[in-house]
C-alpha cells in the first residue's frame, strides 16, 4: 500500500506537471488506470482460488518491483513519454486486480478466530501507509521523480519477502478431493453467484454497493466541487478534505481495534450507513468552511467503521473454496461503483448544483440500505471474531 500511495500522487504529478497533458486526456490516463481493477477483479478472484496464493503474491509483488524500475530507466535516459507512462499506469492496474483478490483471500486463513480484528488492522494499515506514500511521492520536485520512483520499487521488493511470510496452499483444504473444474466463465460468476444465493452475503453486498456508487460519487465528484463552489477553495483545500476524511476513518478504525470490534457487525454496518448520511446533510445548508471539513471529518468515521463491518461479514460468511472470489466480487463493488458514482454525481450537480446534489448520496445510501434490511435481517447478525 506504500507503493500504491505513491502510485496515487505520482501518476498525476507526471501525467499534469511534467507532460502537460489536457484535461482530456489526464481523464482519460486516470480512467486507463483503473480500467484492469473493474475488468480483472473477479478474474483475479478465480486465480487466487486455484493456487498458491503465497507463490502468486511474491509474483504479483515482484512485478511490481520491475516497473517502476523500467520507467526510471526510461526517464533517466530521456526516452520518456505519454506511452509509456500510460502503459505504467495500466501495468500498475493489473497487479492491483490480481493481488488485492489473493490479500483478501489468506485473510481469513491468516487471521483464525480474529477476523473482525485483523481485516480492522488491514484498513487501517491500508490508510496510514497510502497517506505515507503520498507523503514520499510528494518528495518528487526534490528527489526527482526516478529517486521517487527507486524508492517505489524499494518497497515493493520488501513486499516479496514479507509474502514470503504467509501460510503455503491453496484455498481449498488439502484434504478435500479435487473437484472437476467449470468453464472460466462459469468460475467467474461463482463468487456473485454465491453472494446472490447467500442471503446474509446478498444484503452486505447491497449495502456495499450503494458506498460503493453513492459514496464513492461523493468522495470523488462532490466533494472536491463543494470545495470549489461553496468556498472558492484551492488544490490545497481538496487536499485538506480527503486528509480529514482519512484521519476520521483512521480514527474510528483505531477505536474498533480497542474495543475488539462490534459484537453486531450488521447492526453496526447499518448504523454507519445512517451516520454517513447525518454527517453530509448539513452541506446542503452551506455552512462555513470550518463545518464542512467537520462534516467530512465525521463522514470518514462512518466510513471506517462501514468498510471495517461489512469487510468482516463478508470475510466471515463466505466458504474458504469461494473466499478470494467473493472478496474479488467485493471489491468490485465498491472500486467499479465510483466512476459510475462519480458518472451520476457529476450530472447532478450539474443540474442542482453541489448543495442539491448531496441529496443523492443520502438518498442512494438509505435506500439501498432499506433494501438490504428487506432481503435479510442483518441487525441479528453475530460476529464470531469479536474480541
């Protein structure tokens, strides 16, 4: 995660600084980046569960070690261009599809009876270490960006031997009897197969995915906008709201791994989902700056205890031979849900404007909730890792 926050900051930074680009075509580099995560995710899912995901992840970060190492050569004899950091990007997409799948997979395993515990520790990690490698990409302008991106790859090798670490075998048990295997399409849809037939996994994953759209259409669209058109704020002031919103979460991860998580995850998934909404409403009255980062500061608390909750229902419930597959179709939701989020947000606010338009994300969250309410009573739900 390291890496990848250093992924974040310096493919803008190369891509709008150092190359010029257009409006147009930067949207276009950032949505080339994320494309392999919304088209291999669930690929990835299938290939965590059919080998050895400890082999497959020292693969995965030793790729990873060898591109930024190709394009500081590149850069360092001048040879650098729009391709080829294009193609960076895209490369970078495809260990993130492959990788994240075979991470959640060996949670579980990792983990035994502390689930709840560990995937807390997982996010949380998740958001210090990204916020520390923003911190070193932005030490681009005095290291240079092939010192920046020496030290990406630096970190990256030290991931091949911390995968070395993990437990050895398959998802499936050893002593299981190999069953006959599907067509890969068949494969593919089994986690969403699952979850569609699971009615605990079917009503987290609705949950999932409006965070996912509506959510994520707030984080990546309105939010920002608001900073601009409420308060003529700067790039300086964007940043200041994501930074806000990751301490909340930071925070409110911090205090579930002191408490040993929820007894109730459902119930407390549920509830975060109502606090989110409460947090954003008073945007729409435009308030003064100081009370918007409070707004977002408190949306971020929610947001780390939803993550937290419906990450550790989601791990609890699925069968260890489905495990990555499921958390592929996870992840799906709530990485292919924010271009279509941000997709929708930004016609909204075109048309309401930003305070009419964080209507959409409360209206979005509580209906997709109600709906996960109608499928399954999750509030009941038990965690059987609460510390």
């Amino acid at each position: 995660m390291v890496p990848n926050g250093i992924q974040m900051v310096l493919l803008p930074y190369l891509m709008a600084i150092e190359l010029n680009q257009s409006a147009s075509r930067f949207g276009l580099t950032q949505m080339v980046g994320q494309l392999p995560l919304m088209l291999f995710l669930l690929v990835g899912g299938w290939m965590a569960d059919r080998v050895d995901a400890r082999r497959w992840l020292m693969q995965l970060q030793a790729g990873a070690v060898l591109m930024p190492l190709v394009l500081a050569w590149l850069i360092w004899r001048g040879h650098s261009s729009e391709w080829a950091v294009l193609a960076y990007a895209f490369a970078w997409g495809m260990v993130g599809a492959f990788s994240l799948p075979a991470r959640d997979g060996l949670l579980k395993r990792v983990a035994g009876v502390n689930v709840q515990r560990m995937v807390t520790l997982a996010i949380g990690t998740q958001f210090a270490t990204q916020m520390a490698g923003q911190a070193l990409a932005g030490r681009a302008a005095q290291w240079g960006v092939v010192g920046v991106l020496l030290v990406q790859a630096a970190v990256a090798a030290i991931g091949v031997w911390v995968a070395a670490q993990l437990p050895r075998g398959r998802g499936r048990t050893a002593d299981a009897p190999e069953k006959p295997r599907s067509s890969l399409w068949v494969e593919l849809g089994a986690g969403l197969s699952l979850i569609a037939s699971t009615p605990v996994l079917r009503a987290t994953y609705l949950v999932t995915l409006g965070m996912g759209i509506f959510f994520g259409g707030m984080f990546l669209v309105i939010m920002p906008l608001a900073v601009r058109d409420l308060y003529s704020g700067s790039a300086q002031d964007i940043s200041l709201a994501y930074v806000v919103f990751a301490l909340g979460t930071l925070l409110s991860v911090f205090g579930l791994m002191r408490r040993g998580g929820s007894r109730r995850p459902g119930r407390a998934l549920l509830l975060s989902q109502l606090t989110g909404c409460l947090a954003l409403a008073p945007i729409a009255l435009g308030p003064p700056a100081w009370c918007y980062y409070l707004c977002i500061f408190f949306w971020g608390m929610s947001g780390g205890m939803a993550m937290t909750m419906s990450r550790t229902i989601m791990q609890e419930q699925s069968p260890p031979s489905h495990q990555a597959r499921v958390m592929a179709a996870y992840t799906l939701a709530t990485t292919g849900g924010g271009p279509l989020g941000a997709l929708i947000a930004g016609q909204v606010v075109g048309l309401a404007g930003v305070r009419g338009a964080i209507l959409l994300p409360i209206l979005g969250v509580l209906t997709m909730s109600s709906l996960s309410l109608a499928t399954h009573s999750i509030l009941k739900l038990r965690s059987g890792s609460h510390g």
